[in-house]
C-alpha cells in the first residue's frame, strides 16, 4: 500500500475532489402518470398524491367543500 511521505492540506483534498461530481441529472418519466421525476426520488402527480416508481406513497389529503 502507498504511504504519503507528507501530510496532504484540507485545502488540497478538497480541491483534488471539487472535480468529483455528478453529471447532468437523469430524468425518467412515469408510465403510469407521464410525470417527468429524477430517478430515486418520490414526485407527486396532478391530484396531489406522492408516488414512488408508480406506486402511491403518501395519498393526498380530502378537501371537503
């Protein structure tokens, strides 16, 4: 295993990892509700209601008149 002969700064470090990011996000559509949502993220629908992968999460609440 490699040992650094000199301790490397915080500065360094995170300057070195600034470049390690993520591309431009992906962005899915649902087959049920044609929503456009980032993958592994809930997305709620015209109704109101959180849906994750298709499925309803969280039901929106009833507004009785």
């Amino acid at each position: 295993m490699a040992h650094p002969k000199h301790r490397h700064s915080k500065q360094r470090t995170r300057t070195r990892r600034t470049h390690h990011k993520a591309a431009t996000p992906q962005i899915a559509t649902c087959s049920k509700t044609g929503e456009k949502h980032m993958y592994h993220r809930t997305y709620f629908d015209a109704d109101g209601n959180m849906l994750y992968r298709g499925k309803v999460v969280v039901k929106a609440p009833e507004i009785e008149a």
